[in-house]
C-alpha cells in the first residue's frame, strides 16, 4: 500500500529569484532536449554542461556531430535543463509519482524553476513537489504551519523509484 505523501506550494517556495527569462530557457532547454537529445540519450542522463555538450558534438567520432546544427542559444537552455536543481531526474521522479499516487498529484502537473526550486504544483490537493540542491521536497497548502516536508534526496528517490 502506498503511504500518503506529507507535504510543498509553488507560490510559496517559488515567490523570489529567477527571472522570467530564465524559466523561459529551462523551459526552452527542456522542450530542445526532448527533441534533439531524448531519442538516443532517454531521460537517464548525466548533469552535462555546455562544455560538454559542445565537446561531444566537436568530437569527430561522436553521432552528436549533427547536433553542430543548433544554435549556441538552444545548446545553453539545453546545457541550463541539464544541469538545473531537478532538471531530467526530477522530471522522471515527478512522472513517477504522479503515476503512483494519483489522488495526491493531480491533475498531472507541468515542471517549473523559480527561486531555486524545481517543482510540479497539483491544483487538486493543493501540494507542491519539488527539488533543490538535490532533495525533495513536498507543501501542502492546506497545511502550511508545515512548512516544507523534506523528503529525502533526489537520489534515494530514484533509486526507490527504479528509475
């Protein structure tokens, strides 16, 4: 039997810090990752940089040669979703969640980073899941004098959660 997650609201761990135009790019980097990198790469991938990434497709022998095509901008958001607090592996554990606790995490939610966090708010049971500096966290609105719950780190979750 799956234990009821204790509890995190977007609004109120997100309300400070990252500009508009940096949650654009995350966002940008997360949609370009699906589009050029998910197909061969999936969603199990390491934090890489923009050096990285850029010395994998400069590598003659490398399959990302193709990937010379994008543009510096789309290979910084990508680089940006790559190496953001959640990113891919928060994306996976959230997907995973919501998969097996459907009366706490819904509707389905999509990802945001603000303020340092990277999280899914669910409208329903007002509870915010989140990531930063690699541990989890739930809020329950309803539930605020809470505070944010941690859950443990990212890590440990994805290892419980077989991803």
């Amino acid at each position: 039997m799956n234990s009821p997650l204790t509890a995190m609201t977007l609004g109120a761990i997100l309300a400070a810090g990252v500009t508009c135009s940096q949650a654009a790019s995350l966002e940008a980097g997360k949609i370009s990752y699906a589009k050029h990198c998910a197909a061969c790469h999936g969603m199990a991938v390491p934090t890489w940089s923009i050096t990285a990434i850029r010395n994998a497709i400069n590598d003659r022998r490398s399959p990302m040669k193709s990937m010379s095509l994008l543009s510096d901008a789309e290979l910084q958001d990508i680089a940006l979703y790559l190496t953001s607090t959640g990113g891919v592996n928060a994306d996976r554990l959230f997907d995973w969640a919501e998969a097996h606790y459907p009366a706490l995490l819904a509707p389905p939610a999509v990802s945001q980073s603000l303020a340092g966090y990277y999280g899914r708010y669910y409208t329903q049971s007002q509870l915010t899941l989140g990531v930063r500096a690699g541990m989890v966290y739930l809020y329950d609105a309803n539930n605020s004098m809470a505070g944010f719950v941690g859950l443990g780190t990212l890590s440990s979750w994805l290892i419980k959660a077989g991803l």
